[in-house]
C-alpha cells in the first residue's frame, strides 16, 4: 500500500465510517478517558485525559501490529489515532 493510500485509508476511516458508527470522536475519547478514571481511581496519581486515550490507543495497535504485522488494519488505525490526537492536541474538532 502507497503511503497516499494509508492516509486516505485512515481519513476516510476517522470521517466516514468510525464517525457514523462510533460517533463524535473527541466526545467519545473524552467518555473513555472519564469511564477509565473512575475504573482506575484507586491506581492513579492524577487523572487521565484524551491524550492518554490516544496514546493508549496506539499502543494497544501496536503490540496487535507486532502479533500479525500483515494485518494492515492496525497501521491504519494508528495514523487515525494519531490524526485525532494532533487534532484534540490543538483543541479542534472536526474533519
């Protein structure tokens, strides 16, 4: 796959589908970051935020990339993950 290709791949992703099925995207990370600071209250020094989220995220695609490296799916949601994470980093929302 062109690096082009990946990075419509991801964008059409993050605006099309995900968006759709899973909803706003800073708005749901910011749920989760919320929903894992109440599952982890007794663990952390200071909460979690939507960048951790992201980070988390891309960690998880990461150790899944490196199991199956052939299964592209997992670079591609982490160019996603990693455009919504500039995007929440300069406080826009939004294709």
């Amino acid at each position: 796959m062109q690096r082009s290709e990946a990075l419509k791949k991801a964008d059409l992703l993050i605006n099309g589908s995900r968006a759709k099925s899973h909803g706003d995207a800073t708005e749901t990370h910011t749920y989760i970051a919320q929903m894992w600071n109440i599952l982890l209250r007794k663990k952390l020094k200071e909460p979690l935020d939507i960048h951790d989220v992201y980070r988390a995220m891309i960690g998880i695609k990461q150790i899944r990339n490196s199991q199956n490296p052939r299964v592209e799916d997992n670079m591609i949601d982490i160019i996603g993950y990693a455009a919504l994470a500039i995007e929440a980093k300069d406080g826009k929302n939004g294709s």
